[in-house]
C-alpha cells in the first residue's frame, strides 16, 4: 500500500501501545520489523507483543505503576518489550547495556526493579549483579528472530555461550516466555502515565533519570508526521540505527517509524560501514541518526551506489548539520 501520508492520528488518551493499533490498522498485514533477513508481519509482532505482556502478568505479577529493566541493545525483542511493558501499565527502565555492572545495580534498586531482560552476548559480566539482586531474569538471543538460514550459525553460537558464561540462577529464555500464555487485554486510557525512564548524564557528569509519558512519546511521534513523506507501508523500511534507550530514537526512529508504517530494521550498535550494506540491501527509506552518523555513512567507500534513490526521509537531530554536508 503506498501512502501520500500516513494513517497517524492526534496523540489522546492511549497508550504507546493503543496509539500504535490505532494508527496502523487501517493497512492491514504488512512487514512490520525485521532483524537480518527475518521478517515479522504486523499480527506477527503484536502477538509477541501480546503473549510477552501476558507472561509479565502472569508469572511476575506486574501490574500497573511497576518498574521493569530493559537492558538490551536496540533489538527486536526489545521494542516488544517496550509495547508488552506499555500495555499492562508497567514502566519501561531501559539501561544502556554497556555500563558497568554496578551502574546497572544502581539503576535497578534506585527504581525498585521487578525484573531484567538482557541479551546472552552481554550476560558474562552481568550475571553476579542480577544474582545478587534475585530478579527473575529474561535472557534473549540472536536466534529468537532469525531466518531458518541464519538460525543454525546463531545456535552454534548460543551453544558455546552456555558453556563459558556465568549462569543466571532465576533465567527464562525469551522464546519460552512469548510461547506461554495467550493474548489477553490491556490497559486503556493512561496516556498520562510514565511510561519509560531514560537514564542520561548532566552537566554534573552524574546520570540522572527522564521520565517521559506514553503521551509525550505519542506527541512527538504525531508532530514528527509532518515531515513524512508518501512511502509503501511495509516495503519500505526504517533503519533504526539509534538505540532506544534514548528519547530520539525510541520516540522516533521506533516509535514514530512504526506508526507511521514503516517496517523497523534494527542495528545492535551502529557502524557506519554496516549501515550503509543495510541500506545496499534493504528497501531503506529512512533513517534517524545524529550528524556524525551521516557523516561517517558518507566518508564510507560504500556509500554511494543507485541505492542511495530509495533514501527519501532522513531526519537529522541533536546537533547543527552545515549547508555544504547537505549538499554532499
């Protein structure tokens, strides 16, 4: 389906959870979010979405007002959790998943943290601190969104990392967790609610926690629909290169890229060089990032190519961009 605008609609009283409903049921199945070359269709997504909210429910107990850690690099597993989290009211803590092992215990006590989800490659030097803490914890792994071709090599690795990492005592597998229960309902209405907290440094070098409301992250992802411009929902794709666990690119190279359509292809960690084989390979249309980012893309001896025709959308942010780097 090919969209002079997208289907968003004005920031009320929902969720991050509803909004993202509400704006996108209107196009029916389409290629929602996609990890390498494994694609999840829209009913795809929310029923993991749905059958992982179901899992906190039910086996932690979490309720509204409640507090979980999301200490993952931008990953398919962690934008469900982001949704799952939002739909039964409970309050995203996302932790950048390169800190010091007693940074994140800081961040999980300081918010009274009901639980960790974490991704196996970061496990080794984490495990003694969620120990410590007796958190249930939720471990993910490359393989959970992997083509059958992908999966095998993913597996091999996953193998070799049972054998030399630290075992996590109270550990479910992702996999198992979104399998358990079936979808249920959840909260409505209470867009006013926190939604996440961002951790970020001051200008006393000491972090300090931002709270932000499903409202706020629906706002800026409405207004930021003025920008757009006429894509093909689901080919067309989003390259979210910006981690989540910061306000510009959970709010919009997520948040908004998914409302408005866009199927999500995710990067752990960005590097200038990948980015530019993703968008060699995928049908990329849009890109968030900061002017470094750009900047390193095209200093790349992949950059330039007929592929850089389908790029129509990138959206530039946290820093001034001059005159002559937008001409180039």
């Amino acid at each position: 389906m090919k969209v002079e605008k997208s289907l968003m609609v004005d920031a009320g009283d929902q969720n991050c959870y509803e909004y993202l409903i509400d704006c996108t049921v209107g196009y029916g199945e389409y290629k929602a979010v996609q990890h390498m070359d494994k694609i999840c269709l829209r009913s795809e997504f929310l029923h993991d979405v749905d059958c992982y909210a179901a899992y906190m429910t039910h086996e932690l107990g979490l309720k509204r007002g409640d507090v979980y850690t999301v200490f993952m690099p931008t990953t398919v597993q962690s934008i469900v959790s982001f949704y799952a989290l939002n739909k039964i009211g409970v309050i995203v803590n996302f932790v950048h998943p390169q800190l010091p092992p007693e940074v994140l215990k800081e961040a999980i006590e300081d918010c009274n943290s009901k639980g960790v989800m974490i991704l196996d490659l970061l496990s080794r030097s984490y495990a003694d601190v969620i120990n410590e803490s007796g958190l249930p914890c939720i471990v993910c792994s490359s393989s959970d969104y992997a083509s059958p071709v992908e999966e095998t090599a993913c597996k091999a690795g996953e193998g070799l990392l049972k054998a030399i990492f630290p075992k996590i005592n109270k550990r479910t597998a992702y996999r198992d967790a979104i399998r358990k229960y079936a979808p249920e309902p959840g909260l409505t209405g209470n867009a006013d609610d926190i939604a996440v907290y961002l951790h970020g440094g001051g200008t006393t070098g000491k972090s300090k926690t931002i709270m932000l409301s499903a409202y706020a992250i629906n706002s800026v992802a409405f207004k930021i629909n003025d920008l757009d411009v006429p894509h093909e929902v689901g080919r067309e794709l989003s390259l979210v290169a910006l981690p989540i666990f910061h306000a510009f690119g959970l709010a919009v190279a997520m948040h908004f890229s998914l409302c408005a359509g866009y199927g999500c292809i995710t990067m752990h960690e960005f590097n200038a060089r990948k980015a530019n084989e993703m968008v060699r390979k995928y049908p990329v249309a849009f890109i968030v990032g900061v002017p470094n980012m750009f900047k390193k893309m095209h200093q790349e001896s992949n950059f330039k190519g007929p592929h850089l025709r389908r790029l129509r959308l990138l959206f530039s942010g946290g820093d001034t961009v001059s005159e002559g780097f937008v001409e180039q």
